[in-house]
C-alpha cells in the first residue's frame, strides 16, 4: 500500500501545527495515494477542455455566419432572419443568445480574420471530422436563405471546405452549382439553389446514384449525425439540436428515395 501521500500531508499539517490541517493534509493524501486525486484532477481538465472546445465551435458559427452574410456587401433580411431561426432551433438562453448576436456581429467586419478563425477551428476538431462537416452543413442553412448563391459566396465555401479538410463531394450542393451554372443558368450572376428538401441533394448524392450508394450514403450520414457520437466528441447540447433535425431530413430523404427507387 502506498503511503507517501498521506506522509506528505500529515507532515505538512504538523509543521504548520495545526491539528485540523493535520486531518485535511491526511485525507488529501489518502486522495493521493488511492488514486482518486490524480482522477478528479484529470476530470476537471477534461471538463475544461470540453468546455473550451465548445466555446471555440459557438463563437467561430455565428463568426462565420456574420462573414458569409455579408461577402456581398449587404446582409440580408433572410440571412438575419435565418440567423435568429438556428437560435430557436438551439434554444439558446438570453445571455447565450447576445453572445451569438455579438459574434455575428463581428464576423461582419472587415477587420474579421476568417483564416484564422478556420485555423483554430480546425486544430481544436482536428481528428473529428464530422463535427467540421457539421460546421459547415449550419453555415450552409443561412447561406442560402436568399435562395440564391453567388460567386463570391460558392468560393468562400469551397476555400473553407478546404481549409476544414472536407472534401466538396461530401455537399450535395456542388454537384448541383455545378450541373446548373454549365447549363440553363451559365449566364447568371446568381446561381439558383435546387430545393433544399430534395433527397439527393440531403444526402450528397447526385441524381443517378444507384441504390447501393443510396444505402451508403444514408449510412455514414446517419452515423456522423448520431447525437451519442456527438456529445461524445464534445458537441455542445445546443448544437447538438441542430444535428438532431438533420437527422431527421436525412431519414426523410432516404425514405423517399426508398420509395421511388424500390430499396428493401
């Protein structure tokens, strides 16, 4: 049996002599010697660290969101409106709530480092991938709420999509931008967003996929989305929330392509 801890601290209490300080020195040292001490320390660091991490996501998803509404120059009553409407789907409190209002607000300056924002994001969810596709997935619901997507905006996508280490086809978007910008729509300034609720389009498919990739796609998505897997990679309840409802599009999507396309 170890016994160095509780020495330790029954010396400390004598040399200070006082006899209550002998008694918490013993039972910090019993602590010690147990093991329990090193574990409640190691708890409390992870907490921390959770904590942080959490922070981190918060902050940089309203940062980015302001960036993103206003890369045209304006921001509009649908981005601001799309905004407030992921507050509501969170269930932020009120303090929480000014907290997204500020970051958003900041993210709409032009003294706003996006690259560093993304830097940071990324060393802190470096091995979870599925939280950085999260990331971008809530950015996507308030970038296309003009139902429009211009040039400047598709770029800063794709260049965040790299920096975030996540590959384009992972978005059912790309296929779309770019099938139409080739076709009916080239000579538009904007280009058209496709339904949001299309299945294809939720599931990051293109629409010839055949069903063995329907399946696999309805897999993996429903795997990275699932809310355990999430808290446990340290995704803030809040959060979490917003997962929530893509699952159930993505259960939606693959419940009608089930249909269409005859999957058992």
């Amino acid at each position: 049996m170890n016994w160095s801890g509780k020495l330790i601290g029954l010396g400390i209490g004598i040399v200070l002599g006082n006899p209550l300080l002998m008694l918490v020195g013993l039972g910090i040292g019993h602590l010690y010697d147990t093991g329990w001490l090193q574990t409640i320390l190691k708890s409390r660091g992870h907490i921390g660290q959770q904590h942080l991490h959490q922070a981190i996501f918060f902050d940089a998803t309203f940062q980015v969101m302001g960036y993103l509404a206003k890369i045209d120059g304006r921001v509009s009553e649908r981005e601001i409106a799309a905004a407030r409407r992921v507050m509501d789907q969170m269930g932020l409190s009120e303090p929480e709530r000014l907290r997204a209002i500020d970051r958003f607000n900041e993210g709409k300056q032009t003294t706003f480092d996006i690259s560093a924002t993304l830097s940071r994001l990324k060393s802190h969810f470096n091995h979870q991938r599925a939280l950085r596709q999260i990331f971008l997935e809530i950015q996507w619901q308030v970038a296309t709420a003009d139902g429009a997507i211009s040039p400047a905006t598709q770029r800063a996508f794709e260049a965040m999509a790299r920096a975030l280490g996540v590959q384009f086809s992972t978005f059912g978007f790309y296929h779309y931008t770019g099938q139409q910008e080739h076709t009916h729509h080239h000579q538009h300034t904007h280009h058209t967003q496709p339904n949001a609720k299309d299945p294809y389009l939720v599931l990051g498919l293109k629409p010839h996929a055949t069903k063995e990739e329907i399946k696999k796609a309805y897999r993996r998505l429903m795997s990275q989305h699932h809310p355990d897997k999430l808290m446990a990679k340290g995704l803030a309840p809040e959060m979490i929330k917003l997962a929530n409802q893509k699952t159930q599009e993505i259960k939606e999507a693959y419940e009608t392509l089930k249909k269409s396309k005859g999957i058992s």
